[in-house]
C-alpha cells in the first residue's frame, strides 16, 4: 500500500491518499482545491490511477478538489447522502465497500458534526473527518449537526472497533497527526466517560465562531467544489479572492485552460454550426442538458470525458473541429484541454457557453 498524509497549513486539514500498491488504484480523503498541484505531482510519481474522491463531510472552512480531481482523472466523488451535493457520483448511506484493487474500504455513517458526515475504514486506519479529533471533536452547531448524533455515532460506531484501529482526524490544531480507538476511548477529554446528556451541554456551552469561509466553501463543496457554474462564480467573486488570495484552485486551474484552448464568441460559432464542419461537445451535467441543448450536440458531462469520449468522437476525428460548451464557459475551457491532451488537435471553447446561446434564440 502507498499511504501519505498530506496536510493544508490555511484550514488545518488532514488529506489523505490511499493507494493500492499492486493495482495503483488510489483513493483520495478530503482533498483541499489548491493543492491540486501537488496531488496531480503525487500520483505522478508514484504512478498511480485515481479511482475516487471521497469527502467526509461538506466542509466549512476550504473548498474539495474533488471536482477538480475528477475533472482531471476521471476519478469518481463520493460524499455523504445526507450532505445534500447532489453532483457527486456517489451519495453515500453508511456500510458501503469500494475496492482499491484487493483491498477494501468501507463506509461507516457517523452524523452529528453534519447530518451527512462519513467515516471510513480501510485495514487498520479510521479516517473520521470532523467526527472525532485527536481529543476533541468537531462542532456541532451548524450544518444540521446534532451533538447527541455525535455522541452516538462516536460511542456506539467508532469505540466499538478495535481499540488499535488507528484514527486520522479530519483536523488537527496543536500538531498531532494519528491516535487509536483505544487513546480517543480514554482520554478525549470530551468524550471520554462521559454521559450523553454531558456531552451535549459540553457542545451546547462551545460558543465558537462562525468560520471565516464558510459563506464560501459551503455552497461550491455541495457542487464538489467546482462541478456546477454556482461554485466557479463563486470562486470568480472579488471578496472570494481576496479572503484567499494565495489561492491557486478553482480560479487558477480554469484561467491557465482558457489561455490553452481557443475561446471563440457567439457569432464566430454559429459560422462553424452554419458551414457544418464541426462536432457540438456538451460537456454539462445530465439534468443542465436535459432542459436543452444546441441542436446536434454530443453530450459527454465533463468528468466522464477520458473514459467515454472514445466511443462517441471517433478516433479518426482527431484533426476535426469541435466546438465544446458549458452552461458559461468555464467548465468547456477546462474540457477542451483534457480534449487536447487526448490528442485533439482543434478544439474550442464557446465564450459564455449556453447561457448565451439560450439568450440569443
Ligand atoms: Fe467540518
């Protein structure tokens, strides 16, 4: 097995890679959006294929990469039923098993920090996002959390595993990096010992503040942090930018994919449509194209290019023209250039994507 974990100064969060080292299929937990770099340099080196991205809960305090990840590697998003972020490939219930090549990874659902937070469980490791911090645990005063839920889930879920299952937090403030189910079980000052009903009045009594991005992270991580228009406004937002300014994520990500593909306006691509030497690539989601769509448009969501473009865009179309769009025309830039790096050689852009088309009929 390859296993790193990572960790993001600004939010203090733990993101961890778990990689099967026979099959190289890899999983990443809780990536943070602008460290994309060095995720993509990780599995670079170690050759590994991206399988999922899963999120153990919607965060308040950063944006996922997981959109971007799957955006990139065609790596399938994973995050709790409960979250309500509907655009991730899988809505997660508790007591699923996903394979990194023959090992196993098993989802445990732990509510109470959010009504949708996971855990998960692979061989000895317990990744419990902000269900159970190295003595402490995470707030249960925003986001449908529930401090009961949280003792529950905590004492009758996670204490019950072995006592040396090892337990990586979603978090950490004071610079510890692992602990076991028995440590957590007997010395977390909150949780230790303690009554239900204590428990609760020890959250009730927190009194913390609100974090400072959460106005900001919620909304795009219920879009996996960038797979729907809403997050990349977002993101594209001046008092976004400047409450994170080192930010190299979203924003960076799509503005380095527009100077890569050709953008073409409106008009110049209703003259491509009209002569009819081009394929129309719709590159939304399902539900955005099902509401309409330019007429004769190939449809492949963006996340499903690498793996489905083969079988609709033949191989001998390579040198084609192909005009993609979005809904406004960021997403197609950053399809156009996984377009180019399969080997297409004229690809565009459709500035102000559907959006703009819908407006001029
Ligand atoms: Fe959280």
């Amino acid at each position: 097995m390859i296993f790193k974990q990572l960790f993001d100064k600004a939010s203090c969060t733990f993101t961890y890679l778990l990689a099967d080292f026979d099959s190289k299929e890899t999983l990443f937990i809780d990536p943070v959006d602008n460290h994309i770099d060095d995720y993509l340099a990780l599995l670079e080196q170690y050759n590994l294929k991206l399988k999922y991205s899963f999120e153990t809960h919607v965060h308040a305090d950063h944006i996922t990469a997981s959109g971007l990840l799957r955006q990139t590697t065609g790596a399938k998003t994973g995050i709790g039923l409960h979250c309500r972020a509907g655009t991730a490939d899988y809505q997660l219930e508790g007591d699923e098993t996903f394979n990194l090549g023959s090992s196993t990874i098993k989802t445990i659902a732990t509510p109470g920090h959010t009504a949708g937070s996971m855990s998960f469980l692979w061989k000895d490791k317990l990744f419990t996002g902000d269900t159970l911090f190295i003595g402490g645990c995470g707030r249960t005063d925003f986001q449908n959390g529930n401090a009961g839920d949280l003792f529950d889930s905590v004492t009758k879920k996670i204490f019950t595993l072995p006592g040396e299952t090892l337990v990586y937090p979603g978090h950490d403030y004071k610079g510890n990096f692992v602990s076991c189910v028995y440590q957590e079980k007997t010395s977390n000052p909150r949780l230790s010992g303690k009554t239900r009903d204590e428990f609760i009045e020890i959250m009730d009594k927190l009194n913390l503040p609100v974090p400072k991005l959460i106005n900001e992270a919620v909304p795009a991580n219920l879009y996996c942090g960038i797979d729907e228009e809403e997050a990349l406004q977002i993101a594209d937002s001046s008092e976004f930018s400047q409450s994170n300014k080192d930010r190299r994520g979203v924003q960076g990500v799509i503005n380095q994919a527009k100077q890569q593909v050709k953008q073409v306006d409106l008009a110049t691509a209703k003259k491509m449509i009209q002569a009819d030497d081009v394929i129309i690539l719709d590159v939304r989601e399902k539900n955005e194209f099902e509401l309409g769509f330019i007429e004769n448009a190939i449809h492949i969501p963006r996340g499903e290019i690498k793996t489905t473009v083969e079988s609709l865009i033949p191989a001998n179309s390579k040198d084609k023209s192909i005009l993609i769009y979005c809904a406004s025309g960021n997403r197609s830039a950053l399809a156009g250039q996984i377009m180019q790096d399969l080997g297409f050689s004229n690809v565009t852009s459709l500035v102000g994507g559907y959006n703009a088309w819908k407006k001029d009929y």
